[in-house]
C-alpha cells in the first residue's frame, strides 16, 4: 500500500517483481495448456489499440479469461495494467488478497475508486475492465427488441451493461482539457498544483499526458470450439467431492475444456474511441471552468445532477446523458469484434432453418448452404476465423462436410439437439427450449453459438444464403472455387513466411504473378482449355499461352500445383498427390464452362494431365496435351535423390531439416521458377512418374505428345516411353526443334500455333 498524494488515504500498489513474475509464470504455462490465444491488436491495418488505448474493455465468458487480457498487453508494450475485481476476492484469505493487489487487481468497493484509477491512468497503467459486470453464459446481450443487456445472476433479471468505463473515461479527458487550456493560458501554477497532487515530479511530465487522447479499446474474446465432453479437472472434482454442485460442475466441464482440449481464444481489438471526440466544441470550452470548481479529483467524480454549483450539477448530467452515449458506442463496438467460426454459422442457419418451421434437411444441401454463407461472408468486412479463410479446411463442406464441421455435429448430437436419419438432419425441439443460465452450455451449445453473433449483420447474409443456395448454377458454384484457390495462394504464402523460411525466401528470383489464372471466353459454347505448369514453376509459365487461346475464343484455366509459387518450403511439404488435386479442382471448376475441355501440360503438368485423362475419363475431355513430360531425366545424378531422401528422414530427429533439404537450382527461367529445389520435391516427382509409368493408360479422348529433341533437362526417349504407354485410338507425337526445355514458356518451334491448331481441328 502507499500513501496517495492526493487523497491522503491507502492505495493498493503494484509490485512489479511479483507481476513480472507472473507473467513468466503464465507464458510457461501458456505452452503447457492447448490454448491458442491469437491477439488481432491492429485496427484497420496500421492502428496499434494495445498501444494508443487507456482503458481496454473485454466480454466475459469464462473465469481465466480475466487474467490473459493484462499477460498480453504487457507482452505487446510493456505496461503493467489495472483490473477490477468483486470485493468479494479479497475477504477471508489475506494472502490472496495481497497478491491481488500486487498484480494490479482492486476491489470494486475501494474508496474513491474512480479518481484512484484516474491517477493511474495518468501514471502510465493500462485498464483492463468487463463492463458486462459478470460472466455471460449464454452470451445473449441483444433482447428482441434489438437492444443491448446481458443477464444479471444476482439481479436475477436482465439489465444494461455497467458505464463505469465511460465515466472514467470522460472525467479523465475533461480533466485532461482543463490542463491543457491552463497551460496554454499561462496558468502554470493550476498545473503546477495538479501535478504535485497527482505525484509527478513535474509539470511537463503531466503535460505530456495530458496532450494524449483519452481511448477506449472495446475488445471480443472468442472461444473455438467450445466442448462439452468430459475432462481431467471435472473427473477430479467428481472423484474428490461427490456433492458438488450443478454450478461448479459446468464450469468445471466447460472452462476445462477451453484450457486442455486444443481450443483457439482469439481477442480482437476494435476501433478504438477517442473520447475527446464526444465533447461538443462549447462543451470543452466550458470543461476548465468546471474543473477549477475543485481541488481534487475525488470531488469532481462525487458531482451529481443533485448537489454542488449550477455550473457542476450542469456539467454532471450532461456527463451521465455522455457515459450512456459512449457506453452503447463501446458495448456495440465490442460485441461486433466477435471472430465469426464455422460453428456460429452453422448454429445460426440450424435456428434459422427451425423458425422457418423446417425439421428436416437433406445433408448436402445444409453443407450447401454454409459453403454458400462462408463464401458470402468472405466477401464483406467481418472478422472471420482462420479456418474460413483457409480453402482446404473449409473447402471440402460443399461436398463431404469437415473435421470442424464434423465436430460441431458430433456435440449437437451428444445435446440432443440434431441427430442424422437417412442422410437427412432432423432439428430436434430442444433447439428451442429455455434453460437456466448455469445450464445452457452443456444443454445448448447451438443457442450459445447463435446468440454471439446475433448482434451482427453478419446474419442477415447467412439468412441470405438459404435463398441463393436454391438457385445457384454451376458457373457461380465454379467462380466460388476459384476463389478458393486464388485465397489459398495467399493462405500458403503467408504460411511459409515465417522466420524459418526467410533465408531460403529471399533467394528466390521469380516475378511474375504465380496464382491461378481464368480468362473466360463471351461465347456460351466456347471450347475450355485447362492448362498445367512445370516442376518448380508457376501457372505465369503458361499465361502467354493462355492468352493466346483465350484469343482463339476459348475459356482458359491456369492452375497453380500445390507448393508451386509460393515458397520452395511448402513445396518441401507436399507430394504429388497435393499436385494431382490441384489439377482435379481445375477440372472441377473448368467443366462448368463448357462441353468440349482439353487439358494442356507442361512437363511434370504433362505427365498430371495423362493421369488425369486417363484416371477420370470425362465425356467432355476432347484431347490431352503433354509437353516434355519428364519419364527418364538427363542428369544421371537424380537416380540418388531416393537415397539422400530417405537419409534425410533419418536424421530428422536430429535436425528437423536433415542432412540436404534444398538442392540449388539454376532455371531457364528465373522470373517464374524457384532457385532452390526440396530434396523431398524431387523424390514426389520420382514417385510420380512411377505411377504413370507403372501400368498401361487407356485415355479415350484424342491425344498428342511433343518432346524438345535437344531438351537439356528430360531425356527426349521419353516421348518414347510415353508412346509406348498409351492407350488411345487417336495418338500423335511431334518432336520439336529446340535445345532447351521450357519451349512453352520461351513458344520455341511456334509451339504455340501448333497447340492452336490442334485444339481448333
């Protein structure tokens, strides 16, 4: 405790020691837990809020959640923070209490709390507060009428949200106004008598607060998923106290799963609110005059609509009419910083659908219908989690559902609330029951879900796509898949981007736009042309060839193999499978477009566009171009890839990256392939050819091989082998006049006019 300057009385102190110890403490632990706590503290881009905010306001849905907010703004500036508590913590055990107090915690009964917590804002201390005044279960905070309020356990009613925030915060920058126009007046020794009651050393360093704005950082903390199964901490208290109680054990169940099983905490920062901008002009010039009425802080919050000089009591309801303003600006701003999952997606659609008065749904469609929302979703300005804008975890629900999607059903289940009958999902009447507060988590995780996003207008488009998923067509269903793949382009970038992949990153040359490609024809009976790089390159190694078909008036994809363009390491972390699906989602999305596709490829694209053609025969493949597609390579020294492979494995355990993890490479064409070629890659492209190679093709559309005959890369005998290979009633195979490999690339020998040309017969 200390001695304030100002009040005369005891005031709680932060020891620093031990809050730097607990800090530690907590990021040791932090990698014990499963939780993945993701802070979004950029606003808009370039506003760092951990850093211009004062007071940082946070919902609440779980106990430990009110210690992780202070950890991680310390963490992000260095700050040490104030947070308020329930007196109800520091009575009993005095020890506890003073650790309380000496990480920056104080009882929401402490005299003249309101001015002591000015003081420390002033001081530097950051403001942790949960103006939801307790925790919010159900996370319902908007009624039917549309407006905001959360539950009241005590109160056993609903009520609005606490504006203590607001108060504080408005009082702090009034006061800020008054010390700012004393100065600029010459009143120096105002100031000078402020600074001494507040403790500064001297008047510029309060000045130098002053100047600041007072900001608000309304925050959200989202949990994903959000279990209900059994774990460790609720078998514990079950075994060591059978009489727990109902209350106990849910928390136990819940909190305990967000903090052992794998669980994300994302904590997003919202616009922050500059408090001086809710003071109208003649307001602030009025401000000094009621703040000199005082000679403390304690007596300006003490000023009611009811006592003191006409001038103050004026002042004091326009102050209470300001918090309500700014306390529905920040709770609005706040709950609209939620971080959207699959999860409030499929729970909202699922009450949605039941108020609509439907019961049962065939299962494809409601997969139909979310892909339909996220897609919707993706394109507006909410915050989305991870996974949704991650293709291959969302990507697959259209067709087959997800693992997350998969566990969000599993839990519906396990509640009651859903259960599947002959592919049909059938909502269950529980969907719309009333449950007490302590229990609806465990009984109703849909409504929980559903209720934390109720607030946003995220709803009206998930409402939306119930409609659009009826009358989508297959060329809109198309374009959204190629959407997937252009977003994951820009999800695997970001990926392999981190400090590990940097050395490696910076060496490589290629310039040009390496991200899928669709150049659509005006004509609804155009002919489609799927197009398909090379090992190491990019679809831009193809683009001047698409543009020239595109010319010819076809509709023309360029696709993008898995770890192609984007970092020599997630190239290391694929295989040729991850290659062969990138061609299949092309051909998904190509096929849309027209009746008449033909599949071109270059080198190993060649070898994945006979695989494809010969794997998945299609009505409307009408021939397969393969480009010296590699079977027998010139460089004698590839055959020992498999053993330097299989010895980096090895050591692995050693060295994550092994013995020789990247070989270097020096490209024809250094603008759109990669300087560095994974060991691992070169292995896949073995594996592939082996595949090819390991039966006869039988591919019933038309198809034509060329092959460089000085190629300096594949052996122009494997044209040959190729030949010898396939089976198909119309083959042709042209070799071409060229000493080096990338011919399409280069259009060596007017490969392309004669690509034209057979595409056109």
């Amino acid at each position: 405790m200390r001695e304030d300057a100002e009040a005369g009385i005891s005031s709680p102190q932060i020891n620093t020691s031990t809050y730097d110890l607990c800090i530690k403490a907590f990021r040791t632990t932090k990698k014990l837990l499963k939780l993945n706590i993701k802070l979004h503290q950029q606003v808009n881009g370039s506003i760092d809020a951990a850093q211009v905010g004062d007071i940082f306001l946070f919902n609440h849905f779980a106990r430990f959640e009110t210690f992780i907010p202070q950890y991680l703004l310390h963490e992000s500036t260095g700050a040490y923070c104030r947070s308020v508590a329930s007196s109800e913590f520091f009575k009993g055990d005095e020890r506890f209490s003073q650790f309380l107090q000496a990480v920056g915690v104080v009882p929401n009964d402490l005299p003249n709390l309101f001015p002591f917590l000015v003081r420390e804002i002033l001081h530097g201390r950051k403001l942790v507060i949960f103006p939801e005044g307790g925790m919010v279960k159900d996370k319902r905070v908007v009624d039917i009428k549309g407006k905001y309020g959360v539950f009241s356990r005590t109160a056993n009613e609903r009520r609005k949200h606490h504006r203590g925030a607001a108060v504080i915060a408005l009082a702090l920058d009034a006061f800020k106004t008054a010390l700012l126009r004393d100065y600029s007046a010459g009143h120096y020794n105002r100031v000078d008598r402020w600074a001494k009651q507040l403790g500064f050393e001297s008047t510029e360093e309060l000045m130098v607060k002053a100047v600041k704005p007072t900001v608000i950082v309304p925050s959200h903390i989202t949990f994903y998923p959000i279990r209900v199964n059994d774990n460790i901490l609720h078998q514990a208290a079950h075994l060591f106290n059978r009489g727990i109680n109902k209350r106990f054990a849910e928390e136990l169940l819940i909190e305990g799963n967000l903090l052992l099983k794998d669980t994300d905490m994302d904590i997003r920062f919202s616009r922050p609110l500059v408090v001086g901008e809710y003071w109208r002009w003649w307001e602030k010039k009025l401000l000094p005059n009621v703040v000199h009425q005082f000679e403390s802080l304690d007596e300006l919050f003490e000023l009611t609509p009811s006592a003191g000089h006409w001038g103050g009591r004026i002042h004091a309801i326009g102050m209470k009419a300001k918090s309500y303003h700014v306390r529905d600006d920040y709770m609005e701003s706040m709950y609209r910083a939620v971080t959207i999952n699959l999860s409030h997606i499929s729970s909202y659609l699922i009450l949605c659908l039941f108020r609509k008065g439907l019961r049962r749904l065939r299962c494809t469609q409601f997969h139909k219908i979310l892909y339909v929302a996220i897609k919707q979703l993706q394109k507006s300005d909410f915050h989305l989690h991870r996974s949704l804008l991650n293709p291959e975890e969302y990507g697959a629900i259209a067709n087959q559902g997800s693992t997350r999607l998969q566990q969000f059903l599993n839990t519906s289940r396990s509640m009651g609330l859903v259960h599947i009958d002959d592919s049909d999902y059938v909502l269950d009447d529980k969907l719309i029951q009333d449950f007490e507060i302590d229990e609806i988590r465990t009984e109703n995780l849909i409504s929980v879900y559903a209720n934390e996003i109720s607030p946003l207008a995220a709803t009206d488009l998930i409402e939306e796509s119930i409609y659009q998923s009826k009358h989508i067509n297959p060329q809109k269903v198309a374009d959204y898949r190629f959407d997937d793949q252009q977003r994951a382009f820009h999800w695997d970038t970001k990926r392999f981007s981190k400090p590990k992949h940097l050395e490696i990153n910076q060496q490589q040359t290629a310039t040009a736009d390496p991200n899928w490609f669709f150049l659509k024809s005006k004509s609804k009976s155009a002919g489609a042309v799927l197009l398909i790089h090379g090992f190491l390159a990019s679809p831009a190694e193809m683009r001047s060839l698409g543009e020239r078909l595109h010319s010819q008036g076809f509709h023309v994809l360029g696709v993008r193999l898995k770890g192609h363009g984007t970092s020599p390491w997630d190239l290391r972390s694929r295989d040729w499978k991850d290659w062969f699906s990138s061609v299949l989602r092309g051909f998904e999305i190509i096929k849309a477009f027209s009746q008449n596709i033909h599949i071109v490829g270059f080198s190993t694209g060649g070898l994945l566009a006979l695989l494809l053609a010969a794997d998945h025969p299609h009505r409307k493949i009408a021939s397969v171009t393969s480009i010296s597609a590699p079977v027998i390579f010139i460089n004698k020294n590839l055959k020992f890839v498999p053993l330097l492979h299989h010895a980096n494995k090895i050591v692995r355990w050693v060295s994550s990256e092994g013995l020789v993890p990247f070989r270097p490479n020096q490209p024809e064409h250094p603008e759109v392939n990669y300087q560095h070629v994974p060991i691992r890659a070169l292995y896949q492209l073995q594996l592939l050819i082996e595949h090819v190679m390991e039966k006869p093709m039988d591919i019933h559309s038309r198809v034509i091989l060329y092959q460089s005959d000085r190629d300096p890369v594949v052996d122009p005998c494997s044209v040959d082998k190729l030949f010898e290979k396939i089976n198909s009633s119309n083959l042709l195979k042209h070799m071409l006049s060229s000493s080096r490999h990338g011919v399409v690339f280069e259009n060596l020998d007017n490969i392309h006019e004669k690509i034209c040309a057979d595409l056109v017969e």
